[in-house]
C-alpha cells in the first residue's frame, strides 16, 4: 500500500493593499477518492481544484487519487482569487511524489491556471514580493506575465514561468530559471505632446493657482460657466508635476497591482497617477471597500491627482468619506471581516459650475432662482470646502484671445518652478519627525516651526481672518499655501504679499456660499 505524503509550499494572501503570507499544505493518503480544500477558502479557491486537476492531466501529470486534503493556513484568514491555483498545483505533484525531491521550503508561489496548464498573470504580485522578501524567502514562482512588477523588489530570486510543467522544472532545479530584466528607477515623468498648458489660452489667475497647488500638493476646486477650460486646466496639472520618486513609484504600483490595473509587462508606473471617476460613481468605487475589500479611486490617485468633475453631483456619502483622506492621507475602512487601510495621498483637484444652470449671475438674471442655486451649492459641505486650500475662480475665456496663435507658457516652464519650490520643502521638511515631502501635508508643529509670522504679517492675518469669519483650519491651510508661493520665489521668509495671496483664495467660497 503506498504510503501518506504530506508536501508544502507557501503563498500569499491579499488583505487591502498588503499581502499576508499563506502556508499551502497538501496530503496524499489512499482510500477512496476524495478531494477537498480547507482554510477558509471563497468560491474561486474551491473552484481551484478542478482547474488544477485538469491542468495537471493536460501537463502530462496525473491527477491525484485516494484522500487529498489541502489546507491553506492560517485557517482564520479568508482565501480569495485563483492565485492559489499554482502553489496548490506544485505542492499536489510533491505529496503524489511526481517531482522527485522538489525544493519547496524556500519557495513562495502564485498564479492562475488555464485548463491547458498555461499560467495566466494574476493581481498583488508587487506586495506578495515585499511581504515574500520580508519573510526571507529565497524563490518565487509566478507567471512570466508578471515577471517585470515582481522584478522590482531586489533580494529574492524570480522564477517567471509560462506553464505548470515549467514551474514544476524550476522546482526541481532552481538554478535553472532565468532571472527577469529590471529597472528599480522609475524614468523621468514624459506626458503625452497633446497635454500643455502652452494649449490655453488666458486663465492666468487659474494657472498661477494651479501651479501653487502642484508646487506644495494643495487641493484646488475651480469654479466657472462650462466651457470655460475648468477640466482642460485639470487634465494638464500632472504635465507640471516632479517626477515621482522611487518610493513613491513602488507605493503606487503596489496600489495598482491590488487593484489588478496594471498593465501586462509594465514594472513600476513612471507616471503619476490620474483619476477622473464619473459622478455616478458608487461610494464604494470611490473610496474602496465592496466584498473584496479593494482600493477605490482615491487610493488609485495615491501621489497623483484625482479630479472630480461636476462636484455636487456625487454622492453626498462619498463626498463626506473623502474628509479623512484628505486630512490624513489614508482612508481606513471597517468592515465585518475587519479593518482595512488603504493610501489615499493625492491631491484633489474639483471642478463645479457656480449654479445649477451654470453661471455666476443666474439668480440675479431670473435664469434660476436664489433658493436653488443655494440648494445646489450647499451640496458642498463646509467641512469639505474647508479642507479644500485653493479656491479657484475660472470665468469665461475671452473671445478674442481664442483668435490669438502665440502660445502660452509651457508645462515645462512651469514644472522647472514647481520641481525648484519642491526641492526647498523637502530640504525643510526632511529635519522633521514626520516623514512628508510637500506643504500641504505639514501639521501644528510643522506650521509653527517653518511658518512663522512677523508681527505685521500676524495682525494682517488676524484681521483678515476676522472680516471673513474663517475657521482655525482655514487659518492653517492659509499659512501653508503662503509657505509654497515664498517656495516658489525661492524665500524664506513670508511677507505680507504671500498671505493676502493665500487668503485671496479662501474668499471665494464666503462669496458665494456666504452668509
């Protein structure tokens, strides 16, 4: 009688943006034939054996007989997707004793099955290498689709393969594999030719405001009549950017690759991302969550932009859930199977128009009535507009400089400002505790220590804070927002001129939502 055969390998599991790692047991006994899979598994796990039996036959190994038992543990942790197709697979072959004496203890292994054998890429490989890394795993076997994401992240070795015969040859002789080619440094930020800001024309208060936001990372709202260029400004704001940083990249990535929106051979995204979701957008695609505990498209624009487009549209839920993000930079989630949280660093950029039928003197020309367009404008929150440091007028653009041929200031001229104001925060802030590279992410301490007032500047805020009846948020987000234009002169200090500048931007919402 053939004896019992227990064989192990591990993987991993997907827990909001983080992997968490999975031990793959399998046992062999005989008996009568019997297959099941234990460890909390969902219905694509479950599913899983009958993909792996039929892989396996198609591979030119047999399918296992007698009692199989797979145990994916920690057993409390619920398993989903079909990444376990390929561990589950590989540790099968080591308990039916079809690979000879396979190295599976320092293995990790994940990726989906075809019916003929073939790997198919899967989501989270980014992650599931970071967390394979710190559990000083030594190989990895994965499919060859998702060799450059995984490639990433030095100090493990990539067995990139095409089929399950072949992960199984480089279980038996890993020094077999070849290794993926990698680049660890993100290339400089390229922008499609079509997106400049050379392409418009007039708007020079906007863009100056624009460029203040790109330079400290501030959320903006811009507020104007249609066709007043409101989303052409916006698709053009990460054409002035800094390129991201290598940290930065992998945060991004490691986003994106949960989600399952990277692209097919693409390593590390080398552009900052840039969300636009419809306001018919569900609370859940926004921020995150659903049944699988994904990343929304605030996690998605993580050290990128995320524009939202007709602000009042959206759900009033989902327009109150994004305050902690844009308070804190992540969003945490709580759900039954527990609590999740996801990056959520980005910056906001909200286009509106100024009534429900679109311009800013409607009520006064009978196109709409007073208690409308103050119904429509009260969509907006006041604790959402507080968090918001720029307040953007964008009016009409006038006919006469649409006929004009000369070209604005280009992206590229604006962007070597922005990369030079960028530089001065993160050489000031870098002494900090606190690990924040832009002004909009200083707090009390960091406001205090760097945004220091002479007493004329000081009574001058004060006043000015007084006749507008702004709130002890808005008075931070003032100072920081003078921080980033004396960046952007390359000054130390800040002058008069900054703050009434910043508060300039802060009046529009008493204007129009005033009292």
């Amino acid at each position: 009688m053939r004896a019992r055969m227990l064989a192990r390998i591990f993987s991993a599991a997907l827990w909001g943006v983080e992997a968490l790692r999975v031990e793959v047991e399998v046992d062999n006994s005989p008996g009568a034939f019997l297959t099941r899979v234990v460890g909390l598994p969902d219905a694509a796990v479950r599913e899983s054996l009958h993909r792996v039996s039929t892989a396996l036959q198609n591979a030119g190994f047999r399918a296992p007989s007698g009692r199989t038992t797979i145990n994916l543990a920690p057993a409390a942790l619920r398993k989903e997707g079909p990444s376990f197709d390929l561990p589950i697979a590989l540790a099968v072959l080591g308990a039916t004793d079809q690979m000879g004496s396979p190295h599976t203890e320092d293995f990790w292994a994940l990726g989906e099955l075809a019916l003929s054998g073939e790997l198919r890429p899967v989501r989270g490989v980014l992650p599931a290498v970071i967390e394979a890394k710190r559990q000083r795993a030594k190989h990895l076997l994965l499919p060859a689709a998702n060799a450059s994401e995984a490639a990433v992240i030095g100090g493990i070795r990539i067995h990139p393969a095409r089929s399950l015969a072949e992960a199984a040859a480089f279980l038996r002789d890993p020094e077999a594999s070849p290794q993926p080619d990698s680049s660890n440094e993100p290339s400089a930020l390229k922008q499609p030719p079509e997106l400049d800001f050379a392409d418009v024309k007039g708007q020079l208060a906007a863009k100056r405001a624009l460029e203040i936001a790109a330079a400290g990372g501030h959320n903006v709202l811009l507020i104007g009549p249609p066709g007043s260029g409101k989303s052409m400004l916006a698709q053009r704001i990460p054409t002035i950017f800094p390129s991201m940083t290598l940290d930065e990249s992998i945060e991004a990535t490691r986003i994106h690759s949960v989600a399952g929106l990277l692209p097919s051979g693409v390593g590390l995204l080398r552009q900052r991302p840039f969300r636009a979701p419809h306001h018919s957008t569900s609370d859940a695609g926004l921020v995150g969550g659903g049944p699988r505990l994904l990343p929304g498209e605030v996690s998605l624009a993580h050290h990128g932009v995320l524009f939202l487009d007709e602000l009042p549209e959206f759900g009033r839920n989902a327009l109150e859930a994004l305050r902690q993000p844009l308070e804190d930079g992540r969003l945490t989630l709580s759900r039954a199977a527990g609590t999740v949280t996801f990056p959520a660093s980005f910056m906001l950029v909200a286009a509106m128009n100024p009534s429900p039928t679109g311009g800013f003197d409607d009520a006064a020309r009978g196109k709409c009535t007073p208690a409308a367009m103050r119904r429509y404008l009260n969509r907006i929150s006041g604790p959402l507009l507080d968090r918001i440091d720029l307040h953007v007028e964008v009016p009409a653009v006038d006919r006469q400089l649409l006929l004009q041929s000369e070209p604005a200031e280009s992206s590229a001229a604006i962007r070597s400002r922005v990369e030079l104001a960028r530089a001065n925060q993160t050489q000031r802030l870098s002494s900090g505790r606190r690990k924040i590279h832009n002004n909009a992410r200083m707090g009390p301490r960091e406001i205090a220590r760097f945004c220091i007032l002479s007493p004329t500047c000081g009574t001058f805020l004060a006043t000015a804070l007084s006749e507008l009846g702004l709130s002890a948020r808005a008075f931070h987000r003032i100072l920081k927002v003078a921080r980033t234009i004396a960046d952007l002169d390359d000054r130390g200090e800040l002058r008069e001129e900054d703050l009434a500048e910043a508060i300039g931007f802060r009046s529009l919402d008493r204007r129009i939502w005033g009292e």
